[in-house]
C-alpha cells in the first residue's frame, strides 16, 4: 500500500482518502487539473468510458424507475379512508401492513443486490418490475384485507431494488466527481414520486375511482418494463484490484488520457468527461460488451461464485460495524421515516374538519415537499460536488469524503423545523399553508439526507460500494418499519402535536451527529483499516 506522494511526502491517506487535484492548486483550476477515479480501463466499453448521451438516458431510466415505484410504494396514503371503507379494518391495521412493505424494501435488497453481483443489474430490475406489475394487477382487484398483506409483500420484494440498486448503477459508470449530482438526480426522483404519486392518484380517485388509481399503475409499470426490456444496458464491470481509486488499494499515478473535456472554472461541473483511447489492451473485462444497441436477453450469468453470492448475503451485518455506515443508515433511516410518518397522516390532518380537503386536494400538498427536494437535490448534488472540488483543491489535491457532510449543517435545522412546523401548526388547526409549508422543509431534509449519505459512503468504502450500501438501505427500513407499526399509537399517546416536537428533537440530534463526522470521520476510517480490508477479502472469495 503506498501511503504517500512525491508531490505531497507529509499527507495522511486513509481508505476512502483520494487524490483528485493535480497541478498548482490555486484559487482557480481547470477541470483537466481533475483526476479521474475510479480509474477507467482502456476498454471502450467500459461502463466509465460510455459517451455522455449514454450515460445521461441510463440515468433518466434510473430516474424514471425510481420516480414509478416511489409513487406506488407511497400512493396508498392519499386513499388510506376509501382502504378502511373497503376492507372494513383499522388505520392502524393498514400501518401495519405497510410497514412490513418497508421492512422488506430493505430486506430484499440482502439478497438482490448479491444476485446482481452475479447475473447482473439489468435482470435484477426487470424481475423485480415484473413483481411489481402483478402486486398491482393484485391491488386492483383485492376486496379483503388479507389480500392487502399479500400485496405488500410482494410490492415491497419487488420494490426493494429501487432504494440501492440505482445508486449502485451509478457509481458503475459516473466517476467520483460527478457521483453527488448524479445521486442528487436519483434522489430527487425518489422524491419526485413519493409526492407526485399521490397527487395524480388524488385525482385518479376523484375521476376514476380507488381501482383505477391501481389499474394506471399497471399500466405504467407495464410500459417501464418493456422500456427497461429493450433499452437498459448493463453496468456491471468486473474491475480488476489495481484499478481500483482507493488508497488502501493503491495510490497510483493515472496515466495520460485524451479527454473531451471543456476547459472551465470552478463555477462549471466536470459533466462533460469522456475518455478515449484505442483499445490495445484489455485491462479490464466486460461480458458480452458492444455499442449501444436493443437489448433482448432476460439475464447474464457472471463469474461470481454461488459461494461469494451466499457470502454477500451476510457481508451486511458485518458492514454495521463501521460507524460511518451506522450512522449513514441512521440518519438516512430517520429522515425516509418523517416522510412515512407524513404519509399515514396527512390524510387524517387534511380529510376531516378543519380543513375538509378533498382527495385531489389532499394529493396537491405533496407538492410542496416535491419543491423542497428539487431545492434539496441541488444543494446536496451539484452545489455539494463544487463545494466538494474546491476544499480538495485547497487541501492540495487530496479529497477527504468528510467535505460533502457540510451540507448537513443547514439541514440539521430545516428538516427538524419541518417537522414541527407541521406537526403542531396542524394540531391547533392553523392556515393550511403553516403545515404545508413544513411538509417543503421535510421534502428538502430528505433529499438532502439521501444524496449526502450515499454520496459519503461511497466516498469513503468504494471497494465494497455494494455492501454498504445494502446494509444503509436496511437500516433505513428498519427503522421505517418501527415507526411505521407505531406512529398511530404514538400520535393518539402522546397527541399529534408533542409527537412531532420530540420526531423533530430526534431529527435535530441524529443529523447534527455530522459534526462529528467532520471532526473525526478521517480518525474513525484509519481505525477500521484492517476491518475494511477483512470486508474486501471476503467479498473477493
């Protein structure tokens, strides 16, 4: 392991600690001055050495697969009342149902993500949309609450692969100083379909029905699949260990690349790379590789073993003995959960008086969060991304993953004020606008408290990015399932209003913990050296 540079003899590199800035480092740069991690093989086809055309439409497919299942992971809470009526049963039965749907859309990820490993990204979504599409065919014809469960078991299987997998696809093919905003993108979309779903399923039931709200998400699910089908190419690369960025690894000196790239300041984002170079040799392997074309085959087998497959399956609870990836599945957990919470009561706030909204009128209010996230999605991904390049350049080049935690700071008080904004002006019946307002802050804490986790994470153990991330994605759910089951009895304890002051008190407490992070997150990554090399030895058996 080379700890050092000729350039910089005297600095410190960790795991997760890369050199990204060559050159001068002065107050203004050029992007050439930008180190590509990872290291692109000399492969053309690459995932990293795709053209810019091609990996922008993987990403809108990511997004529009993220946006599709967070609407219908999420849509159920704009008809919770017409569900009671139809099933003849409790909110707090419906809660329960749902929270076994997000105990699952982290569970299913210990197992999908492996299989991915091993026959692919691509095969892993078109299944599990496919699960998805009969979930919904299900939904719309169910008329007992028995089958309710059912559904969301299958949904939530179905489902889990859009809360890890995409954002796995993109460290496939985006380098690191373009992951923020991607993740941002990815983020945002999640968002985007959490509160768009239930607007356009307000006005499906008031136009249609409660079953055409499930019958348009056939049909929609169904057309993303037969996009997905033809046009969804796969990521997965098998990338040899001394290509690898990270400093445990290896510390090399990237070779010469001609790369198109428009020379601008720091105000520019490096969105334009692209390498090329003549493919003398193979350094690293791609199966069954050409240029874009139509797709057709249903999977691909990879050389992984069954036995690395059924390792992967426990490599997660391993992975919680980080304390960056505790934490990061912490407060990403906490932040999904404020939104579940929104979403089992908005209907019982806006539905009955004072408000006596109707069910299109109880769908608009997601847009307000919609808003808050696309501000969110910005500040944590394309700001954070420059923020992130400028205290690298200051730093002579080396990039610390601690830099993109800053964007916490601010939303350490946005979110928790969100959340009491809409929890107590709601309770003593305040203009709609008071609680609504507080819905945008919650909206903006969770994008930024997706992008900047995963972002951070895979800053910080790129070599095992699957792992952590499965494992981040699992205590996200965890924790959602928890507070899912309980929130009702929660609320009619303690009352709506003290509910959200003390959810708001837990937000401000668990992502305020960033500082802590950015003080000693460099400390806490050089003590879980031999741990991180452990996890990439078994995940390489």
């Amino acid at each position: 392991m080379e700890s050092v540079r000729q350039d910089v003899p005297d600095y410190d590199v960790v795991p997760g600690t890369v050199y990204v800035i060559q050159g001068a480092h002065q107050d203004g740069f050029s992007s050439r001055d930008i180190i590509l991690m990872p290291t692109p093989s000399s492969n053309p086809r690459d995932p990293l050495r795709w053209s810019r055309w091609r990996k922008t439409y993987h990403l809108l497919l990511l997004v529009l697969y993220s946006s599709t299942l967070g609407a219908i992971t999420n849509g159920d809470s704009v008809v919770y009342l017409n569900l009671v009526q139809i099933y003849h049963t409790g909110i707090n039965k419906l809660n329960y149902a749902g929270a076994v749907m997000l105990l699952l859309l982290g569970v299913g990820n210990v197992f999908f993500v492996p299989l991915s490993n091993k026959f692919g990204r691509r095969s892993i979504y078109i299944w599990t949309l496919l699960l998805v599409f009969i979930s919904e065919i299900w939904m719309a014809v169910s008329k007992q609450y028995g089958e309710y469960w059912g559904v969301n078991i299958l949904r939530g299987l179905g489902s889990a692969p859009f809360e890890a997998l995409p954002a796995i696809s993109i460290s496939d093919i985006y380098f690191a100083h373009e992951r923020g905003g991607k993740l941002g993108a990815y983020v945002f979309g999640l968002a985007f379909g959490s509160f768009v779903g239930p607007v356009c399923g307000g006005y499906m039931v008031t136009g249609q029905g409660v079953r055409w709200m499930y019958w348009w998400g056939v049909i929609i699910v169904g057309a993303l699949l037969v996009l997905f089908f033809f046009t969804l190419e796969e990521t997965h690369f098998i990338r040899p260990l001394d290509m690898h960025d990270e400093a445990l690894v290896s510390t090399m000196d990237m070779p010469e690349l001609d790369k198109t790239l428009t020379t601008k300041s720091t105000s520019k984002e490096a969105d334009d790379l692209s390498v090329h170079q003549p493919p003398e040799a193979i350094v690293g392997e791609v199966f069954d590789a050409h240029g874009f074309r139509i797709q057709y085959s249903l999977w691909k087998t990879y050389p992984t073993t069954w036995t690395a497959v059924f390792t992967e399956w426990w490599i997660p609870l391993k992975c919680i003995n980080l304390p960056a990836v505790f934490w990061c599945g912490l407060n990403y957990g906490t932040c999904v959960s404020w939104l579940a919470v929104m979403g089992t009561t908005v209907a019982l706030i806006f539905s009955p008086l004072p408000y006596l909204f109707s069910n299109s009128d109880v769908g608009l209010v997601w847009f307000s969060p919609l808003i808050g996230s696309l501000i969110g999605a910005y500040f944590s991904g394309p700001l954070n991304d420059r923020l992130t390049v400028y205290l690298s350049n200051r730093n002579r080049g080396w990039r610390e993953p601690e830099y993109r935690l800053w964007a916490f700071i601010p939303s350490a008080i946005i979110m928790p004020g969100g959340l009491i904004m809409y929890g107590a002006t709601a309770a003593h019946g305040l203009h709609w606008i008071a609680p609504v307002f507080g819905m945008g802050l919650v909206g903006f804490g969770l994008s930024v408290g997706g992008t900047v986790t995963m972002s951070y994470i895979l800053d910080s153990y790129k070599e095992i990015d699957t792992q952590v991330i499965t494992t981040i994605i699992l205590l996200r759910n965890i924790i959602g399932f928890g507070i899912s089951f309980g929130i009702q009895s929660w609320i009619d304890g303690m009352g709506l209003q003290n509910t959200f002051i003390f959810v708001g008190c837990l937000s401000f407490a668990v992502t305020m913990f960033a500082v802590f992070f950015i003080v000693f997150g460099k400390r806490m990554r050089r003590r879980t050296t031999t741990r991180y090399q452990h996890l990439m030895k078994t995940k390489a058996m």
